[in-house]
C-alpha cells in the first residue's frame, strides 16, 4: 500500500508548493541581472540617482554602450580597451581550452581504460593536487615565471592550462568508466591501437561530456580576474576582466556605463551556454552512470 501510494505521487508530479518555492527563487536569481539591464539603458543622471526607478522615466538611453565601445584606456591605442581585452582574453583561453580538454580527456581515458602499473597511485596523487589551495603556490609559481621572464606575457595564463586539469581529468575519466568495455575489446578485435580506440571510440561517445568541460574551463578563463592582474601589466594587455576594472574605475560615477560594460562582457558567456545548454546538461548528467 505505502508503495503504491509512492507511485501514485510520483506519477502526479511535483505540487504546486515546489512550483512557488521554484518561482521565487528563480526571480531571486533573475532581479539582479535585470536591475542590470535596466541601469544600463538610463541616463547617468538618473541611474545615480538616490530615487530608484523600475523603468527609465527618461526613456530608452544608450550613452553607456556607446562609452563601451569608444573608451580608449591609452590614446595611442588603435582599438577601444573593451574590444582590444575582449580578443587577448580569446587568445588566453581559447587554446588552453582545447589543448587542456585534449590532454585531459587522454589521461581520463588512460586512468579508466588502460591497466598499466601504479595507475591507482598516480590517479590519488592527481586528485590530491586538487587539495591544494591556489593560494599556496601562488608566490613559488610567480617567482618561477618572473625568473625565466613570462611577467607581463600572457604565458603563465596559458601554458600551464595546456596541460590539463585534475578536475577534469577526474570527470572525463567518469564518463569513460560508464562506457561499455565490450566496445572497446571489439575495437582491438578490429586491429586498433590505444590512440584509434580513443579517437575513434572514445571521443564519439563523449562529445556531451567534452562540451561541458570545455564549457566550464572556456568560464572559468573567461572569468579569470586575479591571474591578469597578477601577471600582466601592460594595459594593451589586458583581459576583458581587468579592463573592465579599469573602465569601472574610470566611470564610478556612471552607474550606466559599468552596468552596460558588464553586460556587454556577460552576453558572449550566455550565448554560448544557451547554444550548448542541452549538451552540457547531459555531459554533467551522464558523467559516472553506466551506459
């Protein structure tokens, strides 16, 4: 009886109470980014001041967007400073995305299909790394780089992402333990070696689970703030998050123009995640079940 009325309830759905508690919290999360919106397209004299409107009493303003767009941090500068970090923070992140994906994902399927000796020592000693507070190493690794002169170069943003990380090491490796090892004994039945299994075999099945990490480490690059502003010190330099630092600082006393600056750095992150939502839903999902 207590089964069959689990069944009954589960089949009815969620009630109405879980849809409220869900609203609520999505416009909990949502306002902010709207006051956002709403800030930018204002005038600065009526973003700044004390008497908050939900709408702009002014009308429709986009002075912010146009400072956006035609601010030049140094005079000689041939591009606006938001443009100009926008692309270095594009050459930052993108080929330590795709080589960091690369490598960890091979070493994810090494760690989950391959037998070889001391795997389960190294698989520890590679997730104990993620133990490690940043901050710990942090004057070691800047003392490495200014001594073999990558300060002020966009090196150590990187080449040490090139090589993988632990964290995604561990959820590619997940992934791959959910593939069937049938498949890949009929592979080698085939002829193929480790690397066309991994080519042929592998990646085909992961592509979910591949979007999602590159999703996340393409944010997690695109977000990186305290790293520029460690190393770089150049403001042709600059990536889009130190640039914004410094336009904010220039224009603290127009609400408007930092909220469309911040806008206009949000917006590619949002469209890519909506482009492969569906994907790095199921990448995160499916990672550690059976297939």
């Amino acid at each position: 009886m207590i089964n069959n009325k689990r069944r009954h309830r589960l089949e009815k759905g969620p009630g109405p109470l879980v849809y409220i508690i869900l609203i609520l919290y999505s416009f909990i999360i949502i306002f902010p980014f709207l006051i956002v919106v709403i800030t930018s397209i204002k005038t600065w004299q009526e973003a700044s001041s004390i008497e908050f409107h939900f709408f702009p009493k002014e009308g429709l303003n986009f002075s912010g967007y146009k400072e956006v767009f035609t601010y030049k941090a140094n005079y000689e500068a041939t591009m606006p400073t938001v443009v100009k970090s926008f692309f270095n923070t594009l050459l930052y992140i993108i080929p330590p995305t795709i080589l960091g994906l690369f490598t960890s994902s091979l070493s994810g399927y090494a760690f989950a299909k391959i037998h070889f000796r001391a795997k389960n020592l190294l698989y520890t000693l590679l997730l104990a790394t993620m133990m490690i507070p940043g901050i710990i190493m942090l004057a070691p690794t800047y003392a490495i780089y200014d001594l073999i002169g990558w300060v002020d170069t966009p090196y150590p943003l990187m080449i040490p992402g090139m090589f993988g990380a632990a964290a995604c090491v561990f959820f590619m490796r997940q992934f791959y333990m959910g593939i069937p090892d049938s498949l890949l004994e009929a592979a080698k039945i085939d002829g193929a070696g480790y690397m066309q299994i991994f080519f042929k075999v592998m990646v085909p099945l992961s592509v979910p689970a591949l979007l999602a990490q590159g999703l996340l480490g393409f944010v997690g690059g695109y977000n990186d703030y305290f790293n520029p502003l460690i190393y770089l010190q150049s403001s042709d330099k600059y990536n889009l998050q130190v640039a914004l630092r410094v336009f904010s600082g220039v224009y603290s006393s127009q609400p408007n123009v930092v909220m469309a600056g911040t806008l206009v750095a949000l917006l590619p992150t949002l469209i890519i995640y909506f482009v492969a939502q569906n994907y790095f839903i199921e990448g995160i999902v499916t990672t550690g079940l059976k297939q």
